[in-house]
C-alpha cells in the first residue's frame, strides 16, 4: 500500500502535469512509465555490470550500448544515472532526441516489447517539467518489487478516479485473492484475454516467485516464465505499451502482450492453448452478430459481452484449465435463453467450482455494478458435483467513492500479519475467503445455508434453471420477535395520558 511521502510524489507529479497542459490521465501515466522504465533499465545494467565484475566474465545482456554512437557522442548519456544530473536542456534534448528513439528499437527485432516501444512518444512540454519529474522518480525506492507494484497501482488508481478507462483497473487486493485462489503453478500458461495494464499476469508473475522459489534454479522453468507463462491480449495500443512496460518493470523479459479484439476475432491459434485465464473484462453490453467471432458464436448464440467473454474462456482454455474470471451479477440469474444455456455448459459440460459474490461497491468511483468472480474448470466431460459459495461483505476498503482503508496495512489483503479478530473480518474477508476455499471439499460441504459460505448440490442448482446467485440458496436467521400483552400496552397507554394530562396543567399555570 501506498502512503505518505510516497504518495505526495506521485501527486505532485501528476498535479505538473496537468498545469504543464497534459490533462489525459492515460498520457500522464505513459510518459511516467516510460521514465520509470528508463530507471529500471538502468539498474538492471548496474546489476549485470556488478555480477560480471565478482565474476570475472564479461556482461551476458548488456542493455545499452558502449562508447560512442555514429556521431561521437556518449552512450552513456542514455542511462538515467547519467542524465538524471544534466541540466534541465541538456537532459531535455538528449531524452527527447536519444533516449527515445533507443526505446523505440529495444527488446530485439521479434520481441513483445520491441513491437510495442516502436511508437513511443516523448510528449513532456518542457525541460523544467522533466526535470522536476526525473528528480520526485529519482527519490522513489525501486529496488522493491512491492514498492514497484503499489506505485504502479497508484497510479492506475489516479486514471480510475479520473474516470477514463476505469475497465483497465482492478483492485490489487482482489487480484491477489483470485490468483491466490486459482494456484497458478511454475509449467502454467497463463492468459488474460482483456489485459489492459496486465495487473492479473504481473501478480500472477508474484506469486509464482513467492511460492515457487525453484523457477529461478532451473533453466528451463525459468525460459518458460520469462519467456512462454505470461499472455495478454488486449486492443487500445496504448494499454499495451503500458502492460509491457509493466510486466518489464516487475521482471518478465518477454511475456506475449499483442494486440487483439478478443471478441471480434477468430481463435483458431489460440483454442485450448492455455491452463489459467485470469480476468476482467470490460463488460460494454453487446454486439453485432456480423462483429462477433464464428468460433463463439457456435458455443453461445448471443450478442451479450459478458456471455461472449466465457465462451471465449471455454474456447482458449486446454482440458484441465481453470478459469477466475469477474462476471456482473447478471450473469448469474439472467433469464434469457443464452444466460440460460451458459450456465447450464458450466455445470452440466465442465466443472464449476465456485461463486464468490462481490460487494457492489469494490469498484468505485469509476462502476456500482455488483458482480461475483467464478472459478471453473474445463473439461468437456461435466464433474460439477456442489458449488461452493461465499457472501463477501467486505474487501477491507470503504465501499463509498473514497474507498478508504478500514484497517491498518497489516490487516489489510489476503495475508495480514495477525489472525483478524471478528471486528476486523467484518472489515476483511479475504483471508476467509482464502481459508474456506481450501475446505470447499470438506467442512465447507457441512455449512448451514445461513452461514457466510456453503456448497449447493449440483442437482439442485439445476432444479433453479442453472440459477448462480447466492440469495438463491441463502437462508436468513430471523431473530425472534417478542411482543407486550395487552395489559401492559394498556399500561403504558395509561402512563402516557397520564403525563399529557400533567403537561397540559403545567401549561395552565404558566398562563
């Protein structure tokens, strides 16, 4: 999480640019990223020159060039430990007219990031706004990958409070839940069909380093990571600029961020070619029959997104691979013959395994809509046999337009520090979430309908025509009502004619 000083930078910044003239949010966010990319490029060649020094052998990937270019000028000028002390003209002139066509042409002819940099644009009005920028970024502490993260988070925050683009944002802390809870493993291949900053794949990319610390011992799991795990898809060139540059900044050298309209589209490369989609999609309401890819079409005939989005789902998953994947509530009791027949794939064709309903206000200021996360697997044989449910009241933050914390940072996210005591958990509960998950196919199973999660057969789900939502199924305790005699209403009714009748002498005396 981001706090104080931190983040009187990064609005500071933000507040320069817009009184320099640049009011996009999305282009503010760029053009930070691209300096933010220059500083990390930068201390990753610091990093490759120290190992090749307490090696002894030369620098396996050097990122910048040596010596001097074509025109006798030092290529040493290009890295941010360099320019970051020019005077404001100086550092203007050599980032606008060196520093940015060299992004344009890094990653190697073929790569994700190259095909992305190629239309870089320096668009920073003047050499003091760079300055001050460079000098506030210098002083953030990057060598955290954590740190790194909240930044970025922060600032794709600021896009959303904005209200531009808010779909390309979702809280960190329900990421981390939804990737937490699908398990991602080292020989995954992982996708996100709507990647926009690709906030899924780069905590995806954090778990796997914190639970599967042996990637990074053996060679061939740690190509596959950087090289064949990481897939997203998204169709603003902008967007994946940003998510490339993201991932880039938290350690994946070259994950497949391309473009694409993932609706639109035919999906023959891509059928069955991944075990674990993470997403959440823009749901924009519908399309056109004529602008909806065939291969959909014959698994759901609908012009509805957020019913397209899961059969795209299907579509891209292998047999055996899972699904965490934000819907709007409609999707889960819609009563159209489409909804209808979805549903019924999920539990009849595959394996749903849960539904988590969202408070409505998780992703404010920018949406109200209330919505769920479903977790499926694929396997075109059914093996649904109860879906397990879970209420969620709370995520931790304020549920209004502010979304503040409720708590301290500690007892925040999906991991806090201590065991939440009741209080707190009715402030959090994604560690509850996390804890009742792994029980889903044992004490979960015993649960009453009335406490916060439980499991439905799947036998009766289909009795309710494939109906998803939890009221469905919940049973509410209603608290026993006690009612006074007559005698003692009686009573009390006597009392109180009894004090008018002294109020009104009391007013007599008076006048």
């Amino acid at each position: 999480m981001i706090t104080g000083e931190l983040r009187n930078q990064v609005d500071s910044i933000w507040n320069a640019f817009w009184s320099g003239g640049i009011a996009n949010p999305i282009e503010v966010l760029e053009q930070i990223t691209y300096l933010l990319f220059m500083r990390r490029l930068d201390d990753a060649q610091t990093a490759e020159e120290n190992k090749a020094i307490r090696t002894g052998k030369p620098i396996e990937r050097p990122i910048f060039p040596f010596g001097k270019d074509a025109l006798g000028r030092d290529n040493g000028a290009l890295r941010w430990s360099r320019f970051k002390h020019f005077a404001p003209a100086e550092m203007f002139s050599v980032v606008g007219e060196r520093v940015f066509p060299f992004l344009r042409n890094l990653g190697g002819e073929g790569s994700t990031l190259a095909h992305h940099m190629k239309d870089a644009r320096f668009t920073i009005p003047t050499p003091a706004l760079l300055a001050k920028v460079v000098d506030l970024l210098d002083g953030v502490p990057m060598d955290d990958r954590d740190t790194k993260g909240d930044l970025y988070e922060y600032m794709l925050g600021k896009i959303a409070s904005a209200g531009q683009n808010g779909q390309f944002r979702t809280p960190r802390h329900l990421i981390r839940l939804m990737v937490e809870m699908s398990r991602p493993t080292p020989k995954d291949v992982v996708c996100d069909p709507a990647s926009g900053s690709c906030g899924f794949l780069v905590v995806a990319g954090e778990v796997l380093r914190e639970r599967h610390p042996e990637i990074f011992r053996d060679a061939a799991l740690r190509r596959h990571f950087h090289h064949g795990m990481f897939h997203g898809y998204d169709f603003d060139n902008t967007m994946l600029r940003i998510g490339s540059m993201n991932m880039a900044l938290h350690g994946v050298d070259n994950p497949d961020i391309r473009y694409k309209d993932s609706l639109a589209q035919d999906h023959a490369g891509d059928e069955e070619a991944y075990s674990l989609i993470l997403a959440n999609p823009p749901f924009a309401g519908s399309l056109d029959y004529e602008n909806t890819a065939k291969d959909l079409l014959d698994i759901v005939k609908t012009k509805k997104t957020e019913l397209l989005f899961l059969a795209l789902f299907l579509r891209l998953l292998k047999p055996g691979g899972r699904a965490a994947v934000i819907v709007p509530d409609g999707v889960l009791f819609g009563s159209s013959k489409a909804h209808k027949e979805l549903r019924a794939l999920l539990v009849e064709g595959h394996k749903l395994d849960g539904v988590v309903s969202l408070p409505s206000g998780v992703f404010k200021p920018y949406a109200g809509v209330s919505t769920a996360i479903l977790f499926f697997t694929k396997t075109n044989s059914g093996g649904t046999d109860r879906v397990w449910f879970y209420d969620m009241q709370a995520d931790g933050w304020s549920l209004d337009d502010k979304r503040q914390p409720l708590l301290a940072e500690d007892r925040l996210g999906t991991a806090p520090v201590v065991a939440l005591t009741e209080a707190e958990h009715a402030k959090n509960n994604l560690p509850d979430v996390l804890t009742r998950w792994a029980q889903r196919d044992g004490t979960e199973r015993t649960r009453p309908r009335t406490a916060q999660s439980f499991c439905v057969p799947k036998a009766e789900i289909a009795a309710q025509g494939y109906d998803l939502s939890i009221n469905r199924y919940k049973e509410v305790v209603h608290a026993a009502v006690t009612h006074d005699t007559p005698k003692e209403i009686l009573a009390r009714l006597s009392n109180l004619e009894s004090e008018i009748q002294n109020g009104m002498k009391a007013l007599e005396a008076m006048f």
